[in-house]
C-alpha cells in the first residue's frame, strides 16, 4: 500500500499507474498528493526562518542557503 506522508516524488508516479481506479480517483489522488507536497514545503521553508546558525550547520546548510530556500514559494521545488 501506497502511503502518501511520505514525500518522494515517485509516489505521483506511482499513484498515477493504478490504472484498476477510475480516472476521477487517479486525479483526486494526485490533487491530495500535490496538495501534501506543497503543504510540506510551505511549513519547512518557514521553520527554516527561525533555525540558528548552529543548528544549520548540522543540516548543512549556511543561512544564506536557508534564507534563500524559506523565500521560494511553495509550488517551486
């Protein structure tokens, strides 16, 4: 079974090629999913904003890095 909390971007693919449902559910699952993802980001990307210096350079990331990532909109990857 598919689980959609986890993101990978084979999952759209995935959930795409269960050709047995009806084409109103395969685009119903794809919308939840895209919908997941974009939610995702949007919440990492603004709690990259209150993350310190140290606790960046543990996930490898400057805050140059980490400031340029929080201000990307959520659809972009």
């Amino acid at each position: 079974m598919l689980t959609l909390t986890q993101y990978d971007p084979s999952n759209l693919t995935k959930l795409g090629n269960v050709n047995t449902l009806p084409l109103v559910s395969r685009v119903a699952l794809k919308t939840a999913y895209v919908t997941f993802v974009w939610s995702e980001r949007s919440r990492t990307r603004a709690a990259l904003k209150d993350i310190d210096a140290t606790r960046l350079a543990d996930i490898g990331l400057t805050e140059a890095q980490a400031q340029a990532e929080s201000k990307k909109w959520f659809w972009r990857p």
